[in-house]
C-alpha cells in the first residue's frame, strides 16, 4: 500500500493499494482517479499503514482509503464502518472528513 501525507492546515492522508496507482474508474456520473501525484507517497507494509492510521486520526486528519486491502485495513484498525465504504466499479473507497 502507498501512503502520502499531505501537510496543510489539516492533514490529509491519502492510501491507497499499490496495484490501483494511476488507474481511473467510472461509474455512471462517478469517478475514481488514483492520481500518482496525490496518491503515491511511501510504499508501507500493512503493519505500518495501521500505525499511520491510528496515529493520524488523533490529529483529526482526513482521510482518503481506497482499494480492497486498503479499506479492509482501515476497518480493522476500526477508523471506518462498513457503511462508510462506497464502490465505483467493484473497487471501495472512503472518505473521513473529521
């Protein structure tokens, strides 16, 4: 997984798996761009991106998941519900906006 932290007024962390880098998905009215310029930071294992998680939420950051592993690992680190995943063309994203 990939993730990028982005510094202004309230971070912004972007994460995302590392197959998905660069690729666009449409649905309808819907796009998922995963922009190499947004989204490929620092390539972590999944051990680390939990820690980053977990220490990010604390500083109210906003995240943007997206990809199987990368949602899955959010919901296991309990930062995202079930219900906060949407998908556009089979791949699951979320957004938390603190």
């Amino acid at each position: 997984m990939f993730v990028n932290i982005i510094k202004t007024y309230r971070d912004v962390v972007a994460i995302c798996d590392s197959d998905l880098i660069g690729k666009k998905f449409e649905e309808g009215k819907f796009q998922l761009d995963i922009k190499e310029s947004f989204f490929k930071g620092k390539e972590e294992s999944s051990e680390k991106i939990r820690q980053v998680m977990l220490d990010m939420i604390k500083e109210d950051a906003t995240f943007n998941i997206v990809g199987e592993e990368s949602t899955k690992t959010a919901l296991d680190v309990g930062i995202i519900s079930e219900d906060g995943i949407k998908k556009i063309q089979g791949i699951p994203f979320a957004l938390i906006l603190m």
